[in-house]
C-alpha cells in the first residue's frame, strides 16, 4: 500500500516534471564524466564550480532551511537552467559525501501513515517536517521530494510547493536529459532509486530488474496498453565505479 500511494502521488504532481522533460525540446546527449568533473572542480574559470551550484540552488529553494521566503530571494538572471541541473546532478558523485547507497533514516519513518487514504492536517505538516529532515540527509532524493510537495499543497503553501516543484522538475530533466531509456541510449543515474522514482514518474510500475553486462541496469515494466515499452535501460555504471572505490569489501 506504500508503494501504492506513493505512485498515486508521484501521479498527482510528477506529470509536470516529465513534461518539463519532453514539451521544452530537451537536448539529449551523453553524460561526459570527466567534463563535468573538471567544470564543477574549476573554482576559478567555470560558473559550475560545485560549490557556487549548490549555493544557486539553496538560493533558489531556501525550504529545507525554513518556511519562510526572504524578501527578494529570486534574483532576475540567477534561475538554474536544465544544464546546471545536470552538472549539479551528476557532479555530486565527485563530492566526497557522495554515497550511491545513501539511505535516510527518516525514508521510513512515517510508514505507519501511508495506509491512509487520507491525510489530517496536522498529518501533513507531519509528513512535510519528515520529507524536509530526509531532504537534509540527501538533497536528492527524489521520492522524500514528492512526499515534501504534497505535503506543502495540503497545508496551502502554494508558493513554497512550486518552488520545490521547479527543482523536482528540472532534476527529472536532467536525467532525462542524459538518454532515451533504451539499451543504445539508457538514462544516466547516480541512485538505483532513481531508476524507479523515474519510472514511476513516467505512470508506470516495475516488476522486475535485471543486471545487465556493462552497468546497465533494466527494469521491466507493467504495460500501459500494445505500444507500451516493456522496459527502460539504466545506466548505473557510476554508481558502481564509487562503490568499489569507497565501498571495496562491499562489492564483488
């Protein structure tokens, strides 16, 4: 059941992130590690320096601080665009508290409440309190997100909700950004929980996984209708690349 009202949510809100993804002529095109590494390491030439990314983005979305907006926070000029997202999506693998198994101990906290169909109030400034502590522990992660942006429309912080949905919106299309979901062209992830964030937020429910050679990972799918994929192709070779250099006793 969980699982169940998380893809009814992620139904409810994440249909504008993969919009975002498809209607705006989003240019696909390799991931070059190597590239993004010395961008997002250059703190002298590059405006992807790590760093000023991450404070673009807090600039841009101060909720995990607080639920307050500083008068002006939105500088004219200063909105992160798709390619920042991408430099500050798969940059973060050369952070060093980057964990490509990260798990928060707030994900499951609140397990107890996703049976309900409904939730109260004071329900859902639960929930937003929890996703925002979960958000703290790992800025990406993607699932807490949509939980965060539900929970601040029930409350009616409408402003807020926006602001965290553009972020949703533009990191789901910087890895869609990254390929087509096919074994030629997989979509790029530094979290296997992405792979099934992505699928639900394209509708559709995962049945299985499989490990092909390679890093490429395939979650199969359960159809929509005939023309459905059965399938989408991820490419996890990164994440496996930091896990034997951070985690050798962990990984055959």
């Amino acid at each position: 059941m969980k699982q169940l009202i998380y893809t009814i949510i992620c139904l409810l809100l994440c249909s504008f992130a993969v919009s975002a993804a498809s209607t705006k002529k989003l240019e696909v095109r390799k991931v070059d590690f190597e590239e993004i590494r010395k961008r997002t390491q250059d703190s002298v030439g590059s405006r992807c320096y790590y760093p000023k990314l991450m404070a673009a983005f807090m600039r841009n979305d101060t909720t995990l601080l607080n639920d307050t907006l500083p008068s002006g926070e939105v500088v004219k000029g200063e909105v992160m665009t798709v390619d920042d997202y991408r430099n500050l999506y798969y940059g973060y693998v050369f952070q060093e508290d980057y964990n490509p198994f990260r798990m928060s101990v707030y994900s499951d906290k609140l397990e107890y409440l996703y049976d309900k169909k409904e939730f109260t109030r004071e329900e859902s400034v639960l929930i937003k309190e929890n996703a925002r502590d979960a958000l703290r522990d790992n800025l990406f992660d993607l699932r807490q997100m949509t939980f965060f942006i539900y929970a601040l429309k029930e409350i009616k912080k409408d402003h807020l909700a926006r602001i965290c949905q553009f972020r949703l919106n533009h990191i789901v299309a910087a890895i869609m950004s990254s390929g087509q979901g096919t074994q030629e062209h997989p979509w790029v992830v530094t979290s296997v929980e992405h792979e099934y964030n992505i699928i639900n937020f394209l509708g559709y429910v995962a049945t299985s996984h499989e490990e092909i050679d390679g890093g490429i990972d395939f979650i199969r799918v359960n159809k929509k209708d005939s023309k459905s994929p059965e399938g989408f192709y991820f490419d996890v070779s990164r994440i496996m690349e930091v896990a034997r250099e951070k985690f050798p006793d962990d990984v055959e």
